[in-house]
C-alpha cells in the first residue's frame, strides 16, 4: 500500500528534527487533532491517495492561491526557510 503526506520540504533539511525534511513530524498538529499532551507519541497524517493528502493539509482553507505554499505561521524555531 502506498501512502501520500504533503510537508513544508526544504532541500537543506539533511535531518528528520528538521522542519523541512521529509521525515518531520510536527510536535503539535494543530486544531482538531487528537494530540498527545504528554508527547508519549507523534502523529503523522497520511491518505491512500495524492488527492486526500492534499485535501487533509488544504482542506481548511477557503481559498487556495499561492499564500497557502507558505510555511505555516506555527513554524518551529530554526526552521529552514525557503529561498
């Protein structure tokens, strides 16, 4: 089975506690989600398909235009930022 995720890649990231590489997994994932307080795990979310991923990481947005290619404002300290 494959699984398709959309993620803030960078190509300088060469480490998964990077924000930017592809491995990364966000301490908090955000409104909705069912995180853990305690960080005892991590969630990575993922669809079955290309069009679900992107729909589960743009789905919120009422509008889709070149502003939601921008790294998101919670944005680790230290992150990569794309040139």
């Amino acid at each position: 089975m494959e699984f398709w995720r959309v993620l803030n890649w960078h190509p300088d990231a060469s480490d998964p506690s990077q924000n930017g590489h592809p491995l990364y997994i966000w301490p908090r994932q955000g409104v909705g989600r069912v995180d853990d307080p305690d960080h005892e795990y991590l969630v990575v979310y993922v669809g079955d398909s290309a069009e679900g991923a992107v729909a589960e990481a743009f789905g919120s947005y009422p509008r889709w235009d070149e502003n939601i290619l921008d790294p998101p404002p919670a944005t680790p300290a230290g992150t990569l930022k794309p040139s």
